[in-house]
C-alpha cells in the first residue's frame, strides 16, 4: 500500500553493476552513422573498460573526422558494407538516418554481426515484417533497437505498480510532448565533404543536394516519419512496457500543416491507438509550442479506476481515488533520464557476451515503430488504420 508522500530514489546499480566492475571479454564495435546521436552513443559505449571501437564509418568528413577523435584507434570507412566485412568488428552501432535502417540491419545480420540500432527501426511496416523475421532466421544475434526506457530504472518501476494492480483498470493512458523547431533556420552550407548519392541510399527518392534536408532528415517523409514518429517510437514503447501491451488493433490521427519552410512532415499531431488489453493510448506531440527544459517537456498520466499515475523523464507520482491533490507515492530516478541510454547499453553489452535476450528486441522496436507508420498512413489517407496481426500488415478500415 502507498504512504503518503512517500519518497524512495531508485538505485540502477543494485541491479545493473557498475561500468568499472566489468571484467569480461573484449567486444569489438564499428560504428555506422557518426553523426550527433551515433558519437555520443559510442561515447557511452567507450565506458565498457572491454570495449574496443575498431571501426567508424561515415559520408560525412567532418562527422567521421569528430568520431575518430575519440576513438584514433579505430580504422576509417565511408562504405558501411566495407566495415561489415571487417574480422575485427564483433558488433555494430547503427546511427545512421532512419531510411537507412532496414538496409543496414540486414546487411548486418547477413554479416554474422550484433547489432544496436537507433530507432525508430524503420520505415514502413513492411520493413519491420522482414526485419523482425531475419532476427528469428538468424537467433545467433543479438540485436537491441535504442528504446532506452526499456532498461531505464523509473520505467521499470513504473511497470511493477501497474502490474501489481495499484491502479486498478486502466482504459487510457494520455501522453503529451511539448517542445518547438520552428524558430529554426534553415541549414547553411555544409563545412565539409559529403558523399550525397551515398547518403540518399537506395529507397529515397533521388534529389538534388539541399543541406536542410541533410541537417533535418527527420522531417522529410523522404528519409523519415516526422517528429511525431521520432518521438511518437519512444513515446509508444513507453506505453507498451508500462501496459504490458502488444501491437494495437487500429490506429488513427488527426494533424495540423506543417508550419516551418521546407518541411513535409507536421508539427502538431494527436494519436490514438487501440489495443487489444482494452485500453486506448493517445498522443500529442506539438513542436509549435514553447520551449521547455527538457525534465518537463513529456508526461503519460495512467487512467485507472482506483489511481492515476504520471510518469515523465525523471519522477514518477501516483494519485489516489479522492485523495488527487496530494501524491500517495513519488519515485525519482537515482542518476536521471540521462543515464537510461547507459542502462541500454550495458544491457546489450552483457548480452552480447552471455547470448541472453536483449530488453529491446526487434519485435519490440517494430511493435513502437508500428504504430507511428500507422499513424501516418491514417494522416495520409484520412482513415482508421488496421493491423492483421495474423497476416501481419496494415488494413485500411
């Protein structure tokens, strides 16, 4: 039972040892895809004391340039399929932008490689189809897809007080993330060489250079789902791990224009998913708002019959049945939102070396992409989507 006020941080390292008690063996990476994301993530990588970057691929000079700052010893590509082909590589980090994805999952796999994909997975559920049926053809490798809440210690927390019942039937769980791009300029000339035939790949319609689209992938339909997919995955996979739900039974959205030149993609979009646990999650996401820290620009608030509870990036309160002023129990993360993708990392680290099953599977990466492809789809022909769990793909309702 909740006390009132209660407070109790969480502590990660009672379950997840830390970085420096690792003794165990080397793994190998090559990263694919050094841009922002991909160097950081390595960074995070790097904290592994058996953990050796020997490879770094990019199109990009000055990103590949950045990446081989911080990792010397690494050996240079500007063709991924070259590092996949490389002894010396055990696992990849695959950063690359999202239309690339699908390709270099794959490739991977067929290369004997573990992997650790940014998300969202990828582009259209029938990608994700043939994605989530190569990891099952190939159970030898271990692939996490970068939902970070998954091994993040307030989400999992959060999990165990809706399994226990403490919020009695939930029937909606209502999410919101609020933030801006459209104070932003569009991008200037590039400060260095880039291989742009190379970085269109071979699904994106081919286009003459722009170095907006280069800058801002993520909001082209061309190379991505929008920020309502970038956000929506992680938002989504939130949901589904809280709820312990599977792939939603439809989908529908409804969205403003887009309001920042050049962008095909809109900034202001609500999503609801049906699920077959008899609950709807619903999303907003509206990148026309203000700007906020980012501690407070995303909450899911739970909707149970006995209790509410919200749960944002770094605390989580439950409110109880008339007593909603006051918080009958407050959690805080021990090292905060932040420190989740180290969490992931580590996670994939010690299943790389144990063979054990990552927290974020394929399957669970294309279940959160799902419904944003949905979503889009819904947008695109004004309908109810549906998804035939059995024949595995998308029905127009």
């Amino acid at each position: 039972m909740f006390r009132r006020r209660d407070f109790l941080p969480l502590i990660p390292a009672a379950v997840f040892p830390a970085w420096a008690a690792q003794t165990q063996r080397p793994v190998r990476l090559g990263v694919i895809g050094s841009g922002g994301r991909g160097t950081f993530v390595m960074t995070v990588f790097q904290k592994d004391p058996s953990l050796r970057v020997t490879a770094i691929c990019d199109v990009f000079e000055p990103n590949l340039e950045n990446a081989l700052s911080k990792a010397p010893s690494a050996v240079a590509y500007r063709d991924y399929r070259k590092l996949l082909d490389d002894p010396n590589v055990d696992a990849v980090l695959i950063a690359t932008p999202e239309h690339w994805h699908h390709r270099q999952v794959l490739d991977a796999i067929a290369a004997g490689k573990d992997i650790y994909v940014e998300k969202p997975l990828c582009q259209t559920p029938e990608q994700g189809v043939e994605l989530v049926r190569a990891e099952k053809a190939a159970n030898r490798i271990v692939i996490q897809t970068g939902m970070q809440r998954r091994s993040y210690d307030l989400y999992l927390e959060g999990r165990k007080i809706v399994a226990a019942g403490e919020l009695g039937k939930i029937r909606m769980v209502r999410s919101w993330w609020l933030n801006t791009y459209l104070d932003g300029k569009p991008a200037g000339p590039l400060n260095g060489k880039l291989d742009w035939d190379q970085w269109q790949g071979p699904v994106a319609k081919k286009r003459p250079f722009e170095a907006d689209r280069f800058r801002n992938w993520r909001y082209y339909f061309d190379y991505a789902g929008g920020i309502a997919a970038d956000q929506g995955a992680h938002v989504f996979d939130g949901i589904h791990l809280l709820m312990g739900a599977s792939a939603p039974l439809a989908v529908t959205a409804a969205a403003g224009k887009p309001h920042r030149a050049g962008f095909d993609t809109p900034e202001s979009v609500v999503i609801t998913a049906e699920y077959p646990e008899d609950f709807i999650g619903v999303f907003s996401i509206n990148y026309a708002a203000m700007r906020y820290k980012s501690r407070n620009d995303q909450l899911n608030q739970l909707d149970g019959d006995a209790a509410r509870m919200d749960i944002g990036r770094e605390a989580l309160q439950v409110f109880r049945q008339g007593a909603e002023d006051t918080a009958a129990l407050t959690r805080s993360s021990a090292k905060g939102f932040g420190y989740a993708t180290d969490l992931h990392v580590q996670n994939f680290l010690e299943c790389v070396r144990t063979r054990q099953r990552p927290t974020a599977p394929m399957e669970l990466g294309f279940q959160a992409a799902l419904v944003t492809q949905m979503a889009n789809l819904s947008l695109k022909t004004g309908r109810r989507i549906r998804w035939d769990a059995q024949a595995q793909k998308v029905v127009t309702a």
